[in-house]
C-alpha cells in the first residue's frame, strides 16, 4: 500500500515529465542522441574493387558513394536482420507462374514480372530481364523479392524469380531439391530464359544462398553464362564459418533454430517422395542447419561428408573464375556472413569484382531513416547497379575489361 509520500513523489515525477519545459528538454537530449548516433553511424561504406570499376560504379552508381544511415532505433546486425522481417512493407506484385522441366524429370516454378506496360522497353524481345535467386527458404514473395522487383519495373525491366525446388508451391516430382553447391536449376533457368528472349540483356542478382548459387554459377560457366553482369547481397562466403556463426548462442536461438525448422517442414512436406532416397525421421531431427546439412544436403548430392559439401558450395574461393561484372553487397556485422571470411584480397586483385562493405545493416536488413518499411539501401543498390548495368554495357564492359557473351 502505497504511502501519501510516495503518492505525492509519484504526483511530482508526472507533473515534471509532462510539463512543457521536460518536453523540450527530452526533445533535446534525444536530437542530441540522435545526432551523436548519426555521426557515429552513418558512414560511407567501404568500396573494394579495380579502379576501372570503381570509376564506372561512382559514375553509373553513385549511391556506392553515399552515406548509409542505419536506423538510428535499430541497433546492431541482429536487430536489423529480425525488424526487416517484422516491418517491410510488401509491394504489389503480380506474377505470371510458369512451371518448366528440368534435366532429371523435376520441375521448376519460375515466377514473371513481365512488365507488358514499360515505356522504357515496349518490345518484349530486347527488355532487359533480371533473374532473382531467394535466399535459403525464401521465394518470390519474399519481401526484399518484392522491393528488388518493383524497383527493376519502375525501371522498365522485365523480372523472373525461379524459386528454389519445393519452396514455390510446387511439388517435387523426382527425389531431389537444391542445394548451394548445385548450379544446374540455376543454368536450367537461364537456358530457358535466354531461348525465350535471345535479344534481352540478361543480368543475375542473389541474396544470401541465392547469391552463392549465382557465384558458383558464374564461376562454372566462365564466359559462358550468358549474363552481362551479376549483383549478390548479403551472401554466404565461407559456409564453415557461417556455421560458426550461426552456432553462437544467440545467433542459434534467434535464427538457426527457426531455418532449421522451415527446412525440415519443406521435407516433410514432401516426405512420401524424398523417404524412397532418404531417412527423413533422421532429418526432422536436426536442430541446426550444420545438422540438416549432415543428414540431408551432402548426402541427397552425394558427399563424402558435409565438409566436403560446405567447401565446394563456399564461393570465396571461386572469384578467379567469374568473368562477368559483379557487385556484392555486405554488411561486416552480418551474423549469417562474418566479416572475417570477405574475399578482400581478391577483390583488390579482381578486375571484374566490386565488394561493398556497410559497417551495419544485419543480414538482409540495410534498414534506414525512422519509419524504415518502404525502400532500403540494400534496394536502391540493387534498383541503381541494374540500370547502370543495362544503360551502359559498353561503359561496363570497358571499365572491367571484359568481353561477356550475353549468347
């Protein structure tokens, strides 16, 4: 029971903070706050790459050279990468769903913006098109999807997001899904793409695993990738030391835990075919995606181990190998992509790579201003490098020393 003392401290203490005089004095420490947060905060992300690169990207892509201004009430990577997930708006997105074979008697669902209605490009056979590769369980309704495919219609392009086997709504129609390592439905996707549009520059863009099935595409194909250029964010560099990671206490409650789950609720969902080549009971199991990738990934592809399986789908090690253009964005207080593992050194060394380092911006996240729902930096990166790209393909071409065949 509370005293008439305390009644009337409490009386005081209200009186104080409601009072007009508080009012100010709250509004200012909190402008100072905030100003101190944005000095600290806001800085202008690290651009690793040739010069010939840097040049046409500073010319064609200028928001490489402006401030990244994280949101000043989203603290730190974690908090980044969940609030995205929680606050993103979600873009009114009208796909045309094509289901098209693959090689081993599959099917994969590709999902187009055709954009029919762009002034920029009205014939259908030389609209620029972009290929989007989610992330682990994600597809085209994706939110960071959603915002990559508005912004590249705004533009005048076309889109085609080809969904991951058995995350597209579709079933599986043979026993087997995707993995990092495995660039075939990706090469299946675009051999599609370019016999339907033969004319249309193409241009590859991935996020987190998406990213690294582009990179290892890119790096298996050589010259002969038939894209003009490529762009990843937030991907995985080094899956061993993703795994690290991830397996951090609270890296491992707040994110492992939950893609493991929606791992293994995409394999029971389609557990009456995968149980003729695997023990799904053993896979359900899994409480990390290291476990999941011990018990279904390396074996479904046929690895020795999941070592083995985490070398061959760690892109950082294949750079050498890419010829076109490509532009990678990271955040260094990524806890899915640790800074430690970024390919600095070939970067600086590569004629054809840039790496983008913002100090913040999570995994998937790159939030800013105060109310962050609507577009990000991570999409005015991605809306900006496109049409660089597509606008000024000599420029790019010269500025990397590169001869891409777009055949």
């Amino acid at each position: 029971m509370p005293s008439w003392l305390d009644i009337g401290v409490w009386k005081v203490c209200v009186d104080l903070l409601t009072s007009t005089h508080c009012t100010a004095v709250l509004g200012a420490v909190t402008a100072s706050l905030l100003l101190l947060y944005g000095k600290n905060k806001a800085q202008v992300p690290a651009l690793v790459c040739a010069d010939g690169f840097r040049v046409f990207l500073h010319t064609h892509c200028p928001v490489v050279s402006e401030r990244f201004c994280p949101t000043p009430w989203c603290w730190g990577g974690r908090m980044q990468t969940l609030v995205r997930v929680m606050i993103k708006s979600c873009p009114a997105i009208t796909y045309r769903s094509e289901m098209i074979r693959t090689e081993d008697g599959g099917q994969l669902c590709l999902d187009w913006a055709d954009n029919t209605d762009s002034a920029n490009y009205p014939q259908s056979s030389t609209r620029p098109t972009v290929l989007i590769l989610p992330g682990l369980t994600g597809n085209s309704q994706q939110t960071y999807v959603l915002h990559m495919v508005q912004q590249a219609v705004q533009h005048g392009y076309r889109c085609v997001v080809m969904n991951n086997r058995g995350f597209g709504g579709e079933e599986l129609l043979t026993p087997l899904t995707f993995c990092a390592a495995s660039t075939q439905d990706v090469e299946t996707a675009v051999n599609h793409v370019k016999k339907l549009h033969p004319q249309a520059p193409l241009l590859g863009a991935g996020v987190s695993l998406g990213g690294m099935l582009l990179l290892n595409y890119l790096a298996r194909k050589g010259c002969d990738s038939k894209m003009i250029a490529g762009l990843t964010m937030s991907v995985i560099w080094n899956s061993f030391e993703s795994s690290r990671s991830l397996e951090e206490p609270i890296n491992k409650l707040l994110f492992n835990r939950h893609l493991t789950n929606n791992l293994c609720h995409t394999i029971n969902r389609h557990r009456t075919i995968l149980e003729k080549v695997i023990d799904v009971d053993n896979v359900l199991k899994a409480r990390t995606i290291r476990e999941f990738d011990e018990r279904f990934t390396s074996v479904m592809f046929g690895y020795k181990s999941c070592a083995d399986y985490y070398q061959d789908a760690s892109p950082g090690y294949k750079l050498p190998q890419i010829s076109v253009p490509i532009l990678c964005l990271n955040a260094t207080d990524d806890p899915f992509s640790p800074e430690h593992a970024f390919p600095v050194a070939p970067a600086q060394h590569s004629a054809n790579m840039a790496l983008l380092l913002t100090s913040h911006g999570g995994h998937i996240g790159f939030l800013e201003g105060l109310f962050p729902r609507g577009r990000g930096y991570m999409d005015r990166v991605f809306g900006l490098f496109v049409r660089a790209c597509f606008e000024h393909q000599e420029d790019l071409k010269e500025a990397c020393g590169t001869s891409t065949s777009s055949d």
